[in-house]
C-alpha cells in the first residue's frame, strides 16, 4: 500500500512528464488497435477471396486473365505498399492470372495500352490520374470497339479517388476501401458509365470518365498545397491571395453546343437462337416471291447547335456519373457557367467547397445539357484545364459524349441503390 501511495506522488509531484506519457500511452494504443482492426479486415477479405478461388472450373475454360495497372507514385509513393499488403492478396487467392504491370513515369500507361493483349479485365490501381491515363490510351486503340467491351476494376489508392465514389460505399478507413474494391472485382456486378472525349486542334484526344474544369477556382485550388504551413488554413489562404491579382477574374470564350440525344435501346446480351431449317427455307422463298418495294428515304432533319458568348469565373463539363441513372432515356453531358459577378468573401467560401466537391455548381450558375460542344478560347488565352484532376494546357476543344461507352466493376449493393433511386 505505502508503494501505491508513493507512486500516486510521484505522478502528481510530476504532472507534466505523466501528462505527456499518458498522452503517449493513448495514443500508441489507439494506433495498435486500429493496426489489428486493419488486419482483422484483411483476414475476413481474403477469406472471401478464397471462396472464389475454391470454385471448379469446368475443363473447356481458361483461367480469367486480369491485368492490373499498378501507378506507385500515387498517394505520395505509397501505393505500391498498399497494393500488396491489401489488394495484391485478394486477387491471387482468387483463382485470377493475375499480371501487374507498374508505371514508371508520367504517360506510360497511354503507351502501355497499345501493347496489351487480350485480356478479361483491366483492373486500375492508382487514383484519377492513372484512371485518365488508362481509358485515354485504351480508346486511342485501333481495335478500341472490342477492347472497349473489357470489364474495368478500379483500386483506389491515389490521393484523390472520384470514382470510388460512384462505384464503391462510402468510407473512412483506406484499407476498408481497397479490399471492398477488389473485392467488388471478384464479384463481377458491373455498370456502364459515360465518357467524355476531349480533342484539341492537333493533339490525339484526351478521355475523361469525370470531367473538365477551367477558371479561377482550379487555378486557386492546385495551390493550396503550396501553403502547408497553414495547417487547415491553408485553404482558404490560397483563395483569399488568389483574389489579390486581378480582380473580378473573368474567363471569355464562345461556346457551341448540341443538345441531348436519345438512347438507343440496349443491345441483347444474348445473341438470338438460329431458327429452325424449314423456317429459313420458307423465309427465303418469301423474300424471293414478294415485288420489291423501292426504299423511301426519309428527311434527315439538321443538327440544331446553339451558340453564346459567355464570361465566368469558372466553365466545367462534367459527365453523369456522379448521379447515375441506369433507366433514363436521353445521354447528355452536363454544362456550369458559373457567373463571374462574386464577391471576394463568396470565392473564399464557394472555392473551400469545390475543394472537397470540384462537380459543385453554385447558385446562379447557368446549367446546359449537350452531347456535344465546341468550346473556342480567345488569342493569348493562358492558364490550363482539369480534366480528371490531370493539368493540361488551355486551348479550343470539341468535347463529345460517349455514352456508356465503358464498363465498370462496382459494389452489387451500390448498383441496387442506384436502381432503387430511379424508381
């Protein structure tokens, strides 16, 4: 008892060194137990995983080949690390040939794409960049209508990650995302998403499965790294010395656009049976005996484009996908030209918004609908898109829709949702 008591004054004579190691002690215990609850996730994936690759497969088939687009540059060079430790095993107790080809810089995987071979998946692990980078160098194919059909995974591990938020449940836990999404792989349940292509002048086209920004905010936000020290500051730091330069910031330029089309009916999954011998024969004899009528043709009624002149603080094209709706009847893009009349405490706030949602589109905003537009800039025009949070240089582009032009694995109780949602 007298040693329990003089342990009790020690701690109060030196209150501040036990402050600091209880602090300590809490949060060593905090980081251990989310380490075991990590592995405790990655135990319950695999297992799941290793259901699938307990399956027979009958002898006349092939053992699925998967190709896996591994950029370890994204989240700040730990994406290989995160691959291996959480996703890598899932995919390979899972029966899959599993060939993981790793990025070395910038562009590679635009090339890489024209090398691949037939395969039946293409998995995607990295962030948006990497997700640009594939589909561009996979749609700039030669034989792009076949291997447009291939399934795509997508493994978030980059920094930003918009897609899994179409594809994948919400979540908090980075290892909880990754296995739910090689997971969701496994599973098969896929859905069509929508494609932007992006053409300049003379450049090869660009695929946006996202969007394009252009302004003032995206111009603010790709700073705010360049202000760490700020701490959570730092955002609204880089909006509020944005409004230093020039001010109102206006972006001029002409648009054309298209409006919506409509969809066409969906193709059968299933090819129809051939008919019988006899049917055909007397399909034949009655294609033959019957006079031959002469073709009407039909008025082919002009494309109606619109045009305007428009000043804002910020232009974005975006696609569907955000709000996806697997029943509707008309494909179209959606277009923001958001007034460039703010106040300076308004471009604060509406930018620290667009940090965390950029497809945000403020009061006030003009929202068109197209399918396709041209979008002409002014001589000396200077300062760069976003397109799927990749930079590029600003210039005149024709952006054209291409509807559920790609097909994504995704969670079967997102994909359930999304139904749900329509009805």
């Amino acid at each position: 008892m007298a040693q329990v008591v003089e342990v009790f004054k020690t701690l109060r004579n030196h209150w501040k060194k036990t402050t600091v190691g209880v602090c300590l002690l809490t949060w060593g215990g905090n980081w251990l137990y989310g380490k075991h609850c990590d592995n405790l996730l990655r135990r319950a994936a695999c297992q799941e995983a290793q259901v699938f690759g307990n399956q027979l497969i009958p002898s006349n088939m092939q053992v699925k080949k998967a190709t896996v687009f591994l950029n370890p540059a994204a989240c700040k060079g730990k994406a290989r690390s995160l691959f291996e430790k959480n996703a890598a095993p899932i995919l390979h107790l899972s029966g899959l040939d599993v060939t993981v080809v790793k990025t070395d810089y910038e562009g590679q995987a635009k090339k890489l794409l024209e090398l691949m071979e037939n395969t039946d998946m293409i998995i995607i692990a990295g962030g948006d960049g990497t997700v640009q980078e594939v589909i561009t160098g996979l749609l700039r194919r030669a034989d792009e209508t076949a291997f447009s059909k291939i399934p795509i995974g997508f493994i978030p591990l980059g920094k930003t990650s918009s897609l899994s938020r179409i594809l994948y449940s919400e979540s908090i836990n980075k290892v909880r995302d990754i296995t739910d999404a090689t997971l969701a792989i496994l599973k098969g349940e896929t859905i069509p998403l929508d494609v932007l292509q992006i053409k300049g002048e003379k450049e090869q086209p660009v695929f946006a499965v996202t969007g394009l920004r252009w302004g003032s905010y995206r111009d603010a936000g790709v700073k705010v790294s360049k202000y760490w020290y700020l701490g959570p500051l730092k955002t609204k730091a880089a909006h509020f010395f944005n409004t230093l330069k020039e001010w109102p910031q206006k972006h001029e330029a002409s648009l054309t656009y298209l409006g919506p089309t409509q969809r066409p009916p969906e193709d059968p999954e299933k090819e129809p049976t051939r008919p019988p011998l006899y049917v055909r024969l007397y399909r034949r004899l009655a294609q033959y005996w019957t006079p031959h009528q002469k073709e009407i043709l039909q008025e082919v009624t002009p494309e109606t484009w619109e045009e305007m002149q428009l000043s804002t603080i910020e232009l974005s094209i975006t696609t569907q996908n955000r709000e996806l709706d697997l029943t509707r009847t008309e494909d179209f893009m959606n277009i923001c030209i958001e007034p460039d009349s703010v106040s300076k405490g308004a471009f604060i706030d509406t930018g620290s918004q667009k940090m965390s949602d950029p497809q945000l589109c403020p009061e006030g905003s003009q929202c068109l609908q197209a399918s396709r537009c041209l979008l002409q800039l002014p001589e000396g025009t200077e300062g760069s898109f976003s397109i799927d949070s990749e930079e590029y240089d600003a210039m005149p582009v024709e952006v054209t829709l291409l509807p559920r032009k790609l097909k994504f694995f995704c969670d079967p109780s997102r994909r359930e949702q999304m139904l749900q949602s329509t009805k």
